[in-house]
C-alpha cells in the first residue's frame, strides 16, 4: 500500500450503522481495496463492530433521526462539519437524502472539496403527492444544484429517473447510476420452489404507508374472497422516525384477517424465500432500487410490484415478475388471481429474475463502478490513488 493512500481519508456519513451494514458493505470494501483510511460518521446501535471488523473506524453520530426540519438540518450540519475537521476527513461519501443535505453542507463548512453522494431515492417526498411534499422535492432539488456547483463532486443513484427527478442530467460526467446496492450471488442462492399447492406471497421491509403493504392485504383479502388459496406474509417493523409509520396496533389487526400474517423482523431474509413463493412490494414510490426485490430474486424468487422507479428498472413487465398501477389494490389483486392459477409462470419468472441479478446487479458490478469513481474523485482534488 503506498504512504499516499494510507493518508488519505474518506467518511462515510449514513443515519444509522444497521443501514450501512445492510446495504453498503461493498462500497466499505471498496474503498479498502483502494486503500483508504476509512471513517463511518453515523448513529452507533448493534451493528458498528461489524464495521469496525472490517477496518474502518466508527464515530458516534449523537443526533436525532427525523424529518428534514430546518432545526434539526441545522444542528447535523454543525456537528458533521466538526467531526469532519476533527478527522481531518479528505473526501466524503453521503448515503440518503438526508445526510445528503448535511453532510453536503457540513462539508463545504469543513472544507472538504471530494464529496460523493449517494442518493438512495426520493423517500417520503417522492411517495407523497402532497403540496408540502412537491415544495420540499424542489427545496432539494436547488439544493443539489447548489452542491454540484461546489467542489469536485459525484451523484450516485439506483434508477435512471431519479437523476431527472431531482434536477440533474444523467449524462452529466459527474452522475453514474448503480444497479442498488449489489448482492452477493453465492450468499443468496436459488432456491427450490416452495411445497404446496397455494400461493404464498411475502413483504420484506419497513413496516411505513409508502411500502403499500396495505394495498397487499386488501388484494390478497379480495382473492381469498374469489376462492384463491392465497396467503401473505409481513416481514418487518415499523419506523417510528417516519410520520408515517404503520402502528403495531394496526399490523396485529390484519394478522387476524384470513391468510394473512405479521411476523416482525427476520435476522435472515433466505428463510422468508425458502417458504414463499412470490416477493410483493406494491410500493407507493420514493425508492432508489429496493434491495429487498434484489434479495429475493437472487433466491429465484419473481417480483409482483409497482410501476415506479427502481422497481421497474429491475423487474420488467412479464419477466422477471410483474409490474401494476401505483395505489391501485384491484389490479393488484387481479394480478395475484391470475398468478394463483398458473404457479408454472411464477417458478419461470424467479428464474429469469435470479439471472437478472447474476448479469448486472451483484455487488462485484457495484464494486467495480465505485472504485472508478473513487478514482475520479481523488484525481480531482489532486490526491490520485
């Protein structure tokens, strides 16, 4: 390793330490690989020894997670742009919206010029059709502007409309578009087709309206009514950080409606495809590319979901699952009545969707793109690698 790369020091800066474990690990073994000195600024829960085993160093984010409220945005940035000196950080990797914002910010204030930011979707704002919502997706999309005007920067995204969305043209030298996070295709392996003649659909996530696991129950209650041996499973837990949180109250209610289930959180997501047959996400939007639908396809399980950015640049209509309206249960459930009929269709389409996954969105793929554009970056602020 040459002295120069030892030197130089990156931060990712991310929510929580769960959130990078579960979702950014390649990007932490990219940067290792380059031979960065490697800081993780984010809120410590259970998972930051997981970090720390793979060579990076943990510092305790000590602020409240919540909405992008001019107060809190205020603080974060103040205490990023100190911890930022204090490390004496030389470029940043920002991973969602809102540490986006702050850590951008906070980074202009330290005066940290190699800046990377990682948008992960639209969110809240993206999925909500409110005015106070369309007000704050063009509040950040200056604000994006405004940063890629500062600096030597870089925009990572999961879907090829999200860049449009939020005010930059993906043809821009400083925009790449990822296929989400990666996955590991021998750790998430095909898996056989599970036994039974009934159609068992499962919802992997947080347990927050945008995700539309609401729409599921209704569709899969309105195919029970038809006749169909259907059944749906919930996999997750509520946000209380996010205003809009499904209640444990409500979750417990539609576990006493027929075929239907919530089971919390699972340690290991194979469990939940080795005994359902079909990942439904009927989203609302606001996703950069769910890793949730990547996990399950690579153990060869189909995708029923929502026509909106990032599903559909994973699942294409017929394929790799199925795609129907936003906010719509009627089709939904029409789509899971059919799809009781013909189980031959649905073993087809996880076929296809783990080869999806094989050809494009591993996280060797991702691992590969991050390093360019680590490369770039470095170049840029006269620090080359």
């Amino acid at each position: 390793m040459k002295l120069s790369q030892a030197r130089l020091r990156i931060a990712f800066i991310i929510t929580e330490d769960w959130f990078f474990v579960s979702h950014f690990l390649p990007m932490l073994r990219a940067t290792r690989e380059l031979g960065l000195d490697v800081v993780v600024i984010t809120r410590v829960g259970k998972h930051a020894h997981i970090i720390e085993d793979l060579g990076a160093r943990v510092v305790p984010l000590d602020i409240e997670r919540g909405h992008l409220g001019l107060l809190s945005i205020g603080s974060s940035i103040g205490h990023i742009a100190k911890t930022l000196r204090r490390e004496k950080i030389d470029l940043i990797h920002c991973i969602a919206l809102r540490s986006v914002v702050t850590g951008g910010l906070a980074a202009m204030l330290a005066g940290v010029s190699g800046r990377i930011f990682a948008v992960t979707g639209g969110g809240l704002l993206a999925a909500d059709r409110s005015v106070k919502s369309a007000l704050g997706r063009f509040a950040l999309r200056s604000l994006l502007r405004f940063l890629r005007s500062r600096g030597s920067n870089h925009f990572l995204f999961e879907n090829a409309t999200d860049p449009h969305a939020f005010g930059l043209d993906p043809v821009y030298a400083g925009v790449t578009v990822l296929g989400g996070a990666g996955i590991d295709p021998d750790y998430y392996s095909p898996l056989p087709s599970p036994s039974g003649d009934g159609l068992k659909l499962a919802i992997v996530g947080r347990m927050v309206w945008s995700k539309g696991a609401d729409l599921a129950v209704k569709a899969v209650s309105i195919a029970r009514e038809r006749g169909h041996d259907v059944s749906l499973s919930l996999f997750g837990l509520p946000d209380p950080s996010n205003p809009r949180s499904l209640s444990v109250e409500a979750l417990r209610a539609w576990s006493d409606l027929p075929g239907i289930e919530w089971r919390g959180s699972i340690s290991d997501v194979r469990e939940v495809w080795a005994e359902n047959d079909l990942c439904c996400m009927p989203t609302r939007g606001g996703e950069g590319l769910p890793r949730s639908i990547l996990e399950a396809a690579a153990c060869s399980r189909p995708i029923l979901t929502t026509n909106v950015p990032g599903c559909r640049d994973f699942v294409r209509n017929g394929r790799e699952g199925w795609l129907v309206p936003v906010d719509d249960s009627a089709a939904l459930a029409e789509r899971i009545c059919a799809l009781a009929l013909d189980k031959a269709s649905v073993a087809a389409a996880g076929t296809r969707a783990r080869q999806r996954v094989v050809y494009g969105f591993t996280e060797a793929r991702v691992m590969e793109q991050v390093e360019d554009v680590y490369r770039n970056i470095c170049n840029a602020i006269g620090r080359p690698l």
